[in-house]
C-alpha cells in the first residue's frame, strides 16, 4: 500500500467516523500538522505513527498494509 493509498484511507475513516483532523490528532498523539501532511500523502509515516492513528480509527493495521478490507 502506497503512501497516497493510506492517506486516502485514513482520510475517508475520520470523516465516516465525524471526526476533525484535530480530534484526531489529540487522539493519537500526533501535532495537527503532522496528521494533515499524512493525510494529503505529503510525508510517510513510520509504523509506530500509522499504528496509533489506525488504532485510533478502528482499522487492522495488518490488513490494511496487505490491501485487505
């Protein structure tokens, strides 16, 4: 799974779940900048960041990074 391919993903699961890029950040420890620049695919991410905002979302992070929904 590409950079664009999860920020995509990451995008569509906070607004499903109506919640602010700030909300989401508080929630998984990340500054607001750092969220925005993953979700417009600007930097990668290490896997410790994707875990926390996955885990935040209710997303496996196993299956997402396999492709599998």
């Amino acid at each position: 799974m590409n950079r664009k391919a999860i920020a995509k993903l990451i995008t569509q699961r906070r607004k499903q779940l109506n919640i602010t890029q700030v909300e989401l950040a508080l929630l998984s420890e990340l500054s607001t900048r750092q969220l925005s620049d993953i979700e417009t695919a600007k930097v990668s991410t290490t896997i410790d960041t994707l875990s926390k905002i996955c885990e935040t979302l209710g997303l496996s992070i196993e299956l997402k990074i396999k492709g599998v929904d």
